[in-house]
C-alpha cells in the first residue's frame, strides 16, 4: 500500500487541512463532502448532475447492495462505479453501521445519534435477537427477515466484488448509550476485525486490480481514553486510511473527532462516517477530518428541506406559494438557476418526482460548495474566520 | 393572426408533410412529438434533459394547472415555460378532454380509447353528476370534488394567463360509445363554443403578448359525416391551427384522422390529442397530422415498460438482471449511453426514483427519435417505406 495522499496546506491553529486523494478513478480534493449512494444510486439524482454540482466521489452502502442486486452481479457488471454510472471515486462502508442499524443485531435499530429509543424497543419485540460474536455478527435482512452472517473476512470480500477505490475494515458498531465496560469489548473486537479485514484484504491482492485503498476504523464511543486508544491501535496497523465511526451523543462528535485525529498519522486520509449537517461538517474539518459522508442532503431534500446560507427552509410552507426568488440566491446549481421557491413548493404540493430531484441537487451542491469554500479558506489559512462568518449567519433561522 | 406554419416537404402518395411552426419562443420542425408536462413539469424529467434529447415543445393540462397552482400564480411568475425552466415552445390543452375524463362532468370518466366501462362506473355511483349545457360545463374536481365551472371564455382567459405559446378552442368531448345524435349535437356545441373561444381570444388581443397562437379542435368521434363536416366548418374560422380531439375506438383513427386532413386547410398545423404509442404516431403522421402529444412515454416508463426497435419489454422482467446491454442497442439517450439495462432491472426492483427519471429519458427519446426519422423519411420522399420497415421489426415481439 502506498501512499494515496498528500497534503496541501495545514492551517492557523485547528486540525483543520487541506490535501489530495489519488485513486483509482481520480483525485479527490479534501476535504470533500461524499453523496451517498445507498443502492448504487444517489436517490433522484442522476450521475451527471453530480457531475455538474461538482461531486467528487460517491459512497455506497454494503450492508444494503449486499442484499440488492448483490456482489457477484456488480462483480460482473465491472464494479460499482461502472454499474451506476459514476465514473469517478467510489467508496464502499464496511456493513457494520448497518447491520446493527438497519439489520436486527442485539435486536435494536441504532442511529447516528442516540435518539431513537422507541423504534428500537419495537424493533426488540418483534424480532428476535441477532448475535454478535468474536467471528462476526449474525443479522436479519431489514428487507425480508431472511438471516445473515458478516464475518470481517466476508466484509473485505463483499467489498472487493463491488470494486469501490476506497473501503473499510468491518467494525462493530455500539449504541450511544453503551457503557464503558461494552464500548471497550466492542472497541478490543473492532481491533481484532481491523487486522483480520487487513489480512483478508491482502491475501486477494489488494482488489481485484490492485488497486483498492482499506481505510481502517476507530471507535471507543463517547468515552476519550477509548478513542485515543483506539486511534492509537488502529493508526499502527498500516492501513491506507481512517474511517471514524461509531455514534456520539451530538454534542460529544467534535471532541471525539479531534480525540482521534490528535493521534492518527497526519499523512493517511480520514474519513468521518455518516455525517454531513453543515455545522457538522465545519466541527469535522476543524476537528482535522478530510471527507465525510452522509444522506441529510438528499434526505432532506425529499421532504422539502432546503439548506440556505441562512439556515434550513421547509419550501412547503405557504409563505413560499408566491415567491419567485432562488431557493438561495447567488447559489450556483441548476436548481438555483432555472427554478424558483414558487416552483419548488408547487411541485411539492403536487407531488411531482422532480420536487425531490431539484431540492437533492441544491442541498447536494449547497454541502459540496461549503466544503469548497473551507478549503478554499484553509490554503488561505483563513479557515477559522470562514467557519465563524459561515455559523454567524446559519443560526440566524 | 398571421401564418406562423410553412411546409417544408409533401410526400409520396400519402398526407404526410414535414414543416415548420414559428412561435413566440422558437420554431418546431414537424413532425413533432410533444412531450405532456401536465401539471408544468414532465414527470421525473429535468427540462435540462429535456433538451438533451431534443424536444422541441412541451404541452401541459389546463385543467390540471387550473386546479394547482392556479392561472393567477402562472400568470405572476411570467407564464407556464417561465414557471416550469423550459425555455422553448409550450402549448396548453383546452381544458374539454380532462374535465370529461378526470373531472366528473356526466359523473363518466373517459378515456382516450373506449374501454374503461368498470371504472366509469364506479365514478358515476360515487359522485353526483355534472353538467353540460350550452353556456359551459359544470364539473368537480378530481382532487378534492370542489364544483368548478368552464365556459369557452374562462377557458381561454385561463390559457391566456397560463400564456403558452399555443393555446385550444375549448370543447366537449363525448364518450367514445357515445351515438350518432348526441355526438352531433356535442360537435354543434363544439362549433358555437369554437367562435366563443376565438372571439375571447381576439378581445384579450390574442395573448397577453398577442403572440399566442389558437388551434380549433375538430370533433365528430368515430363517425365519418360528423368528422368531415367539424372540418370543414372549424377549418373556416380562421384558426392559426387545428386540434384533432375525441375518443375513437383504436381500430377508428387512422380513418378518423384522414377524413379530418382530407378537409382541413392544408397551410395551417394539425395537432392529434393524447395520442403518442409509436404505432398510433405512424398512422397519425400518414394522415396528415403534424404535431401529438401524449402521456404514454413517461407513464410506461414510470413502470418499467420500455420502448424498443422491437417492441416493448418490461425491464423488471428476471430475464434482464443480468443484462449488461443498453436497453436499446444503438440508441443515443443519456440512459442508453450510460446505463445497462441490469442496473434499470435493479433500480426499478429497489424502487428507486432515478428508475422513473432513466426510463422516462430513454422513451421519449425513442419516440421523439422516430418521429425525427419520420420527418427526415418524408423529406426524402420515402416516408411509406420508413414506416413499412419500422412496423416490419417492431411488432416482432
């Protein structure tokens, strides 16, 4: 494994920095922020609009192309990237987030963020509980109850079918509210699946060309001296990369992240799993994260929710039936340029697919420009005064 | 209203021509297919990818926009193409077919082809019946079953502020099993409402810009006397053009049309309504029509049946999950350059919006591509035998 990334610029007294990526279908520029593709598909969105908003790379999700169409047909349709379109940077997670979120593991449903109690308990009553164990975890498909079992050997193997540039090590995945004592064993069993994904990912070769970057992930929760020393473990066993995973209660992500990044190598990417609100975002770039995942654009995007310099808009709402202005003006995006707020809430009245096609590609393009624009302000080395001018207006609404 | 129609090319033997027709925002080369953007946007399709696949023009429902957002509201963001971000021609509908077929004048429902008996029954059990008389029709909404009222003048008034480039005569368009008597006497109130409609339309200085062209609708349904005489009697008012309206039973078209062409005024644009199935456009564009619209593309697409040289497929079919072909071999859409049919296979099966979104683009290309075809084969004098070999491989399947 060689070294994939270098860095342009660090800056004024944050993590924060600017730096390339070199794969195996291009450059990614970092920090960027990475639309989610969960099925091989950015929802509503088509590859080239991506293009046009200036995506750089698309992650999709294992847990769920394992499950539909499967590895071996996006093996034989020559990767993820070639199967949907995207001619640019892929990026595949481990499965592990899923499995325990949106799979039955332990019998709960978990979040990003620890909030969502009830539909685990009901997700506990009427399933019954799946196992994790020192080989891997035995799960229940979200889609038909059938049951499954992803070993870190069978992660890495998964993931080299569907041929993504970038990877990760499988991980388990506790919930927020998980003691010490289980954020430890979980963290010890992350560390023995890292170096068994890095084994497994050697002996086929490093993918299929050769060419596949494994990102390695931390975890250790909320708790600190369990992500340094997870960062400590992790950040040693030669990885590409690093992937910061897990879940935080929301006011804990900064100092988890910067926990990690204070330890990691400075001269590997990292890549912070499943985040993507635009104050998050700005707390991962300071906090020394160089990408970043996430659904909230495009899930908002769906439901009306339109990201302004200003802060979030519901286009739903009545007082924008007459208004003929930009979602945001000066925006950039296609959406900006040749629609209006009035369109906007009409085709979101009416229930047209566009509505969610228009509002995906401003919010996408929204994301994707403020991470540009930090970059932009950290080779300047003016990211801390970008970041506070950005949050001055944001929380205004 | 001067001329704004030339022919460019008469053919051999049959009614088929190619022409021009200027509008307000551009010239349409026809033989055209016109893509329906009922409620200002065609459904899952950005008007960006629109022109990419060289429509020319769009028609949206004036019973739909009547309804949401409101001509007042169209009318303030600067008309329908404005509204909607398509920059070309656009036309409107009367408003006639829909407030029979959706709305519950009669208590009926109708549609294009006879043969929704079950379903028209249905209605007329649960919904109080509407009324039509000399003066306009009485209807209620499909949407929440709000009494509305259409004359021949507020249908114009309303087209007026929708401000389409070409706008209809409004109509009454009787069920296709409908008798000789009562399509006579719906046709003379056609004729009336026709002279109403045109005069309205002279007093608001023909478009709020006095550049909206009107097209007078023929009726007549499937009976020959009753459709040469609509004709002859709506070819001498003094339209910029002609719509071909009414149900036929299938097999009636062809023949409904001819009798139609074979007496309109040769130098003005005729335009057959809801009509667009590949086969049904062949036989329209040999009798002399120049322009049709139809939903049929985009709503076939939506559910996975996709048009070929061949014939149709259904792309959830099993036997295409693992067909790394284009959907159809040759074609020059951005779906067919881009994506295989197994990747549609998958995406209709996980339901995904861009399913609708890559099947829409491929269909409207595949018929607005053959009705090009058909155009450039007239002006070479060879439209009989463009057709004969399009129908010899097409009804292979």
């Amino acid at each position: 494994m060689g070294n994939s990334f270098r860095i342009e610029s660090s800056t004024d007294g944050s993590l924060a920095r600017a730096g390339v990526i070199e794969t195996a279908h291009g450059a990614i520029e970092t920090p960027a922020f990475i639309p989610v593709g969960t099925k091989a598909t950015v929802k509503a969105v088509t590859p080239e609009a991506l293009g046009t908003l200036r995506t750089q790379a698309v992650l999709a999700n294992t847990y769920h192309l394992y499950l539909q169409p499967g590895p071996e047909l996006l093996e034989s349709a020559g990767g993820l990237g070639k199967f949907m379109g995207w001619h640019g940077p892929t990026m595949t997670d481990s499965g592990g987030f899923q499995v325990f979120s949106l799979g039955a593991a332990f019998g709960k449903r978990l979040s990003k963020f620890g909030n969502r109690k009830e539909e685990s308990e009901k997700i506990e009553e009427s399933l019954p509980l799946a196992k994790v164990d020192d080989e891997g975890v035995t799960f229940r498909s979200h889609r038909d109850g059938s049951e499954h079992r992803f070993t870190p050997e069978r992660s890495i193997e998964i993931q080299h079918a569907i041929g993504a540039d970038i990877i990760f090590a499988f991980d388990e995945c506790p919930s927020p509210e998980t003691d010490h004592d289980y954020q430890r064993e979980a963290m010890e069993r992350t560390h023995r699946w890292a170096l068994r994904s890095l084994a497994r990912h050697k002996e086929l070769g490093e993918g299929s060309a050769g060419d596949q970057l494994l990102f390695g992930i931390v975890q250790g929760g909320r708790f600190e001296d369990l992500r340094r020393e997870s960062a400590k473990a992790i950040g040693e066993m030669g990885f590409d990369g690093f992937g910061i995973g897990g879940t935080f209660l929301k006011e804990d992500m900064g100092n988890a992240v910067r926990w990690v990044n204070e330890l990691l190598p400075k001269d590997k990417p990292r890549h912070l799993l499943g985040i993507g609100e635009p104050l998050d975002v700005l707390i991962a770039i300071e906090n020394g994260c160089d990408t970043f995942d996430c659904v909230a654009p495009t899930r908002a995007g769906r439901t009306g929710t339109i990201y302004t310099g200003e802060g979030k808009i519901n286009i739903g709402n009545a007082k924008f039936e007459k208004d003929f202005s930009a979602l945001e003006v000066g925006c950039d995006c296609y959406t900006c340029k040749n629609f209006t707020r009035a369109y906007l809430h009409h085709l979101f009245d009416a229930h047209e697919m566009l509505a969610a096609t228009l509002a995906s590609i401003h919010n996408l393009r929204f994301i994707v420009r403020l991470v540009e624009n930090a970059r932009e302000a950290i080779v300047r080395g003016e990211f801390k005064k970008f970041s506070e001018e950005f949050l001055s207006r944001y929380i205004k609404i």
